[in-house]
C-alpha cells in the first residue's frame, strides 16, 4: 500500500479507536501534548509518578517517554514505565530531549534506549548524541542537519531494533533496512513551544492504530509525519503568526484529509 493511503488509514483508525497514550513528558509541553493528541483523535493520560506509571504503561495503547525535564521522580517513572511496556508489549517511543551535555538525561537516555524503544524520536544532535557522539545542540535546538544523523539512526536502528525518527526541513524515518523521507510542514512548528514533544506523543498513537490495522512500526511512525507535516502547512496557510499558528494547527489536525496527505512529498529508499 502507498504511503498515502497508509497515513490516512491509520490517521482514521487513530480517530475511530482513540489509543489511549500515556505521556511522562516535560512540564512545558503538558497542555499542547494533550490537546494534539486530542486533536487527531487519541486520547492523553498524563501518568508519570513512580507507583503508577509501571502498571498504567500496561494498560495504555502506548507510551511516551520524553526529557525534556526530568526531575527525580520522572525518572524513575521512566524506568518503570519503559520496563512495563516491554514486558507487556506496548509500543513505547523515546523523545531523547537535549541529550549530550546535560549529564543525568543524557545517562537516562542511554539506559532507556538499551530497554527496547519502538521508535526514538529527535533532531539530529540529540540522535547522534543518543549514540555516544558530538555533544548535543543548543538545549533542544539541533545543531546538525538531518543527513548528518542519518548514520548514527541506521546504527540505533541495527542494535536496538527501534524506529528512529530524525526530525528537520526534511524528516527522515530510519529502520535497519529502509529510509523514508517525509517532506513539508512549516517553519512556525519551530516558533511554538513543543511541537516536536508532542509529535513524539502522536507517533506513539499512530503506531498504537497502525498495529491494529497491520501496518509496522516504520510504517506508522512515517505516516504520523505526513499527517503532521500536512496539519502544520494547513494550519500556516490559516494563520499570521505564532500566536494564531497554535490553535489553526490543533483544528488541522482534526480536519486534515486524503487530499492534503496527496500534497506531501514522500520517498522511501533501502536505508
């Protein structure tokens, strides 16, 4: 099947079944997350307190698990989330937020990697620096392009197993054997606070559906993309700036159809 009719398959069985997500995600980005997700059609539990976030990560369609600020408790949360959803088969994704200088996330994120991620998602710095090289961007800000991290993905990918998500211009989704490319979007989702946190949520929800419609990790994490990278150009098109950007992306999300998915430029390759 096309990727085009894949992304929409999925976007419609996020909207029909609701995957209940659970985000322990970063204290800046609760709110957008939450209603992103609602927006597409899943639903948010925000449970990331040690206690119940292992049993929850059971029970819940998937999981995010994002650093963006990781206090102690979020932490071990973390762990106990990531080693239920393991146990328990639940697709999870690692958002690896700002890795590379800042020492206890960075040691979190290698440990949560070596548990089995579905998919990482990140810029490129924080790809890289997941692998062990170059020393992060500017906070969350990448300071490599997406080609560059392209090696580092394959090589997540091969040892881990997992999807990895490199976000940019260009979005490139790597597994082991296959690279895709998921183009437009807009700039704006760089002037608002959390658009890639709460894409990490989304791709947890779309590879929730996509399971449930027989569709891979890969082949979700790729069509969650394109349904974002569609929203985010409706949404520019309605909007003058960062302030009427937000809200015209969250009714895009609810709104967007077959006919912006056929706009977006998509390529696959052997990885």
């Amino acid at each position: 099947m096309p990727l085009h009719d894949s992304a929409l398959t999925i976007l419609e069985a996020v909207r029909e079944t609701s995957p209940l997500v659970q985000c322990l995600t970063n204290s800046v980005v609760t709110g957008l997350t939450a209603n992103v997700l609602l927006a597409a059609g899943a639903a948010p539990a925000m449970v990331d307190i040690t206690g119940e976030a292992g049993p929850f990560a059971a029970l819940a369609s998937g999981v995010l698990i994002n650093l963006g600020t990781p206090q102690p408790e979020q932490r071990e949360a973390a762990i106990e989330a990531a080693t239920s959803a393991r146990a328990a088969g639940t697709p999870w994704v690692l958002d690896p937020v700002a890795i590379g200088t800042l020492t206890h996330r960075t040691a979190l994120a290698h440990r949560l990697v070596e548990m089995g991620p579905t998919v990482v998602r990140g810029n490129a710095s924080e790809i890289i620096a997941l692998l062990g090289q170059g020393g992060g961007g500017r906070g969350p800000e990448t300071a490599d392009d997406v080609d560059a991290a392209l090696d580092a993905a394959r090589a997540i990918a091969t040892c881990h197993g997992a999807v990895v998500a490199v976000s940019g211009p260009i979005d490139a989704v790597v597994s082991a054997d296959r690279i895709t490319r998921v183009a437009g979007g807009s700039p704006m989702l760089t002037r608002i606070t959390g658009g890639g946190c709460a894409l990490g949520a989304l791709i947890a929800a779309f590879v929730a559906a996509g399971r449930a419609s027989g569709h891979d990790p890969h082949t979700a994490t790729a069509a969650c993309h394109a349904v974002n990278s569609a929203a985010a150009e409706l949404a520019a098109a309605r909007s003058t700036g960062p302030g009427s950007f937000q809200p015209a992306f969250l009714d895009a999300l609810d709104s967007v159809g077959a006919g912006d998915l056929g706009a977006v430029a998509i390529t696959e390759a052997p990885a």
